[in-house]
C-alpha cells in the first residue's frame, strides 16, 4: 500500500487550470482498483492518494500519467506502508 501526498509547486490558479485533467486521471485509477481515496490538502497546497499498487516502480509509473506530473505543477512523496490495522470495511481493499 502506498500514500502518495502531492505538494503543488505553481500557484493554484495554475493548477486548477488542470484540474479536470487531473480528476479524470484520477477517475482511471478508481476504477482500476488501484486508487482508493484521494483528496486535497487544507489549506490547498497539494493532496493526498491512497494507492494499492504491487511496487514503487508501478507507483511512480502511474504517477507519470497525472497531468500535475506531465506540466511539472506538483511534486510527489511516495511512502510505502503494510496496514495491519483496519476498520472491517476495508479488508476487500487491502487483501
């Protein structure tokens, strides 16, 4: 399982102009399966992504498909980590 927190290094008015573009990425990897939950930070400097994914190279591969990626207009931390604690709801995504 991977978080992957994005920090924006345009000004917001930049980024919002590829917004859409971004939610549609984002859209593509919900319904893979490899996306579970995204969201911007407060206040608006970034956001974060929960990621299921069987390794950082696959990670940082669909990484590179975000338009906020492609137009240099955020940087991302990619933190790998093993759940071991977890509401029941969730089990179907972490097994």
């Amino acid at each position: 399982m991977y978080l992957i927190m994005l920090q924006y290094i345009r000004p917001v008015a930049a980024v919002e102009h590829y917004m859409d573009q971004h939610r549609a990425f984002l859209d593509k990897f919900y319904k893979s399966g490899q996306f579970i939950l995204a969201g911007r930070r407060k206040p608006k400097s970034g956001g974060v992504i929960l990621c299921k994914a069987s390794s950082r190279k696959e990670v940082e591969q669909i990484m590179s498909e975000d338009p906020l990626d492609k137009y240099q207009l955020a940087l991302y931390e990619i933190i790998e980590f093993e759940p071991t604690s977890y509401i029941n709801e969730l089990q179907a995504y972490l097994s």
